[in-house]
C-alpha cells in the first residue's frame, strides 16, 4: 500500500505544506511505499513554482490532485498547467491523476468548507469542460509521440 503525503495550505494545517516538505516526511519515514501527493489547489498557496514543485517531488510522486486556483475549472484560472505538465513529462509520470472540487455541494459541505458560490455551472460542466482540458495537456506533454 502507498501512503501519499499531501501537503497542505497553511490554513488547514502548520504539519506539511509544501512539496519540500512531504519529501522530507517521507525520507523521514524511511520506507519504500512513503510518496508525495500533491494537489495544485494548496500548491497555488504555498509553493513559489509548481514547476519545481513537481519535479522535487520526483518518482515518490504517487498522486496529483488537479484543479484551479479557486477549485473551479481546470484552464479557467492561475494555476500554471504548463509547468505542472513539462515536468510531469520531463519525469515521465505514469502515476495517478484526478480532479478535485467542491460543485453541488450539501448545506452541511458548503459549511464546513466555507463555499458561498458556484464554482461552475454544474459539476457536469466542470468534469467535462476540466478532463477535456487535463486531456489536451495530456496529450502535449506526456504522450508517447509528442511534438
């Protein structure tokens, strides 16, 4: 079983925020299955440079959490994709991916996250609209006949 450590946001936690520091956990922790997760929503917070981010994490990167700055659509916001991709590629990453947001939440979801808007139109829009881009990044960056 892999374990991923996944830094998160200085607003959630003081333990684990940056990718430096997931990797430091895990050579703390001295085992094979120990791996870095990271997600672009808290990396959009604490790292200067997903880019770098990335490739520190290097191959104990297990998983990536993929969204927007703001949770919402892939594409639509901040996040640099380019540079999160280059180095997926350059790393020929081949672990697990998937998108994360918070679309038609519950009452009890949109309090204990602090939500207050829509963050699409419906969360088919974002899973659509998000994996249609993610696809095409995909498809540039980390395809086996890539130009």
């Amino acid at each position: 079983m892999t374990v991923g450590i996944e830094p998160v946001n200085r607003y959630e936690t003081y333990l684990v925020n940056t990718a430096a520091q997931a990797l430091s956990l895990c050579e703390m922790i001295g085992e094979p299955n120990a791996a870095v997760h990271l997600d672009t929503y808290h990396m959009n917070i604490e790292e200067k440079d997903f880019y770098q981010a990335t490739k520190l994490a290097g191959n104990r990167l297990c998983h990536y959490h993929l969204c927007e700055n703001d949770r919402g659509i892939p594409g639509t916001g901040l996040v640099d994709w380019h540079g999160i991709f280059t180095a997926l590629g350059e790393m020929n990453y081949n672990g697990n991916a998937a998108l994360e947001s918070f679309v038609e939440v519950s009452d009890n979801m949109r309090e204990a996250t602090c939500i207050w808007r829509d963050l699409a139109p419906s969360g088919d829009v974002l899973v659509s609209e998000g994996a249609r881009f993610i696809r095409s990044l995909v498809d540039k960056y980390l395809s086996a006949d890539k130009s």
